[in-house]
C-alpha cells in the first residue's frame, strides 16, 4: 500500500526574516537614531489614557468606573497596534518575496530594543564617577538612582539585564515564533501599557488591573522559558547553572505578580556566591553574557518553531 506523505514547504522569504531582523537589532541597535517601539506606542498610550481619565471622572469616577475605562485603554491600544501591523505584513506579502523579507526584517528589528538597553547598562557600570553612574541608572532604575552608590547600580544592572532579557528578548522572540511581527509588536504594545499605567502608580490600581492582567498572561510561558535559558547559558558559560535554576524557580514562585522574577533571580543566582557580596563592573558583563546567550538560544527555538510549525 503506498503511503501519501503530506506536503511540507517552507516560505525562505518569511523564514529568513527572523534572523536578518535580529541581526540587524544587534548590529544597530546601540545608535541613538535606531528607531525601537516604546516612542510610538507610548504616545499612543499617553493620547488614549488622557481622554478615557476625563470619561471615567465623568462617568462618577470609583473603581468600576477605573476598571472599565483601564479595559478600553486596553482594547484601543492593543487593537490599533495589531489592526496597523497585520495589514501592513499582508500588504508587503502580496508584493511577494522580496517584499516581504524587507519590510518583515525591518519591523522586525524596530520591534526589539535589547542590544540599546544592554549599553546603557553597561554605560552605567563602567561609569567612573558616581554622577555620571547615576545618571547612566536612571534609565533602568528611575529617580532611586539619585540615592545608590557604585555597588547599589551594578546590582540594580545585574537585576535589569535578568529582567530585560525576557521583557526585550525572550518574550518578544517567543510572540514573534508564534505570530509574527504582528505578535512581537502586540506584545511590545502590552508590555508598554502596563509600565505606563501600572509601575510606580498605587493610586490608579483598578485604571491598571486589566494592563496587569494581560501582561501576566502574555509574559507566564516567556517568564519560565527565561529561567530555563539562563541557567542552561549560564552553565553552558562556565556559571552556577544549577543555582541559578534553584534560585529562579523559588524567587518566582514566591513573587508571582513581579514582573521579570525569573529571570532575575537566576541571573544573580547564576553569577555564583560572590555576586551575593560587592558587584563590580566585570560581574555586570559576565550577566549580559549570559543574557545574550539565552537570546541567542530563544533565538534558535523561534526558528525551529518557525521551519517545523508554521512553515515559515
């Protein structure tokens, strides 16, 4: 009896976008003039914000009132980004494989900003004068960088690297394996509404709730698959893996709704026990080491589930 295997092709157009797009971010992503997605989403966030404020005091105010205008913030912001990007991917599809590989290359590499935050990390690290050091800090620490000394911002570094490593890396590569650029923009649109309307605003807690909600739901695999990568990296690099997989796990079961837990707790538990003491600026480049080789691997995943699920 023959056996009719089914049909298996592989769009090298859309396929070889996902490298080219990360390469690309890593090649130019330490340029001031590189465009990234925060600007543009967050002026969004700020113009819908403002108008559903003034509806929901008119509305009476209260946390119902609060919720529901935090639910159409949601639904705006998250709805135009996806509405904007998927036509425009299925526009430069049509024009064909060229087409589609620039402008899927393109969006790729505007919608990942790890390699500019990873500088300015360092920036802050490598600082040799408190001031400058501060100033450097408040980009990933805010306006408690005025009060930290060297030892104080390479530990906050240390913290921020784990953090951003699933928040610009991980994450965004696992939503663009599984959607495209469509889903690494649509995260990146989430992710943005919870830091403008969540972080630093115990005031506008019900505002914010359904920002949070969505963000532990589109961040709950990533978390984890950060966790995994970094230790895997890390004892791949010669670290504690096996302490940073013991410490990830624990610090993110204990701290469910703080946001990067995972992958903060192994990278600091993976720079081994003198990392628990006085972190010094090799210590901060030793975690982004590891944090661009967990990138790298997330990057390798994406892929694979690009070629073996989607085709493409």
């Amino acid at each position: 009896m023959a056996t009719v295997l089914p049909q298996y092709s592989v769009d090298f157009w859309t396929l070889g976008s996902l490298p080219l797009g990360v390469g690309l971010e890593m090649a130019l992503g330490g340029f001031k003039w590189k465009p990234g997605p925060n600007r543009p989403i967050a002026r969004l966030v700020e113009l819908a914000e403002g108008g559903l404020r003034v509806a929901a005091g008119r509305a009476g105010g209260g946390p119902r009132a609060e919720r529901i205008a935090g639910d159409v913030l949601v639904v705006v912001v998250v709805g135009l980004v996806a509405g904007l990007a998927w036509p425009a991917v299925e526009l430069a599809d049509w024009f064909g494989g060229p087409a589609s590989l620039i402008f899927r290359t393109a969006l790729i590499a505007c919608g990942l900003s790890f390699r500019k935050k990873g500088d300015e990390i360092l920036q802050a690290a490598e600082a040799t004068d408190l001031t400058s050091a501060r100033l450097a800090a408040s980009e990933f620490a805010g306006s408690a960088s005025t009060r930290m000394d060297f030892a104080a911002i390479r530990r906050a570094g240390v913290l921020a690297i784990g953090r951003r490593a699933n928040r610009q890396a991980i994450a965004p590569l696992t939503w663009l394996a599984i959607a495209g650029p469509v889903g690494l923009w649509t995260y990146q649109a989430i992710v943005t509404l919870r830091r403008m309307v969540v972080e630093g605003r115990p005031r506008h807690e019900d505002f914010g709730s359904p920002s949070a909600r969505l963000d532990r739901l589109v961040n709950f695999v990533p978390e984890r698959l950060t966790w995994l990568l970094i230790a895997l990296s890390a004892a791949l690099l010669g670290e504690d893996g096996g302490e940073a997989l013991r410490r990830g796990r624990a610090e993110g079961r204990r701290q469910p709704n703080q946001a990067g837990a995972w992958g903060m707790a192994a990278l600091l538990a993976g720079l081994g026990p003198e990392a628990s003491g006085t972190i010094g600026p090799r210590d901060v480049r030793r975690a982004l080491r590891i944090a661009r080789v967990a990138a790298l691997h997330a990057l390798a995943l994406a892929f694979a589930y690009r070629v073996v699920v989607m085709g493409g």
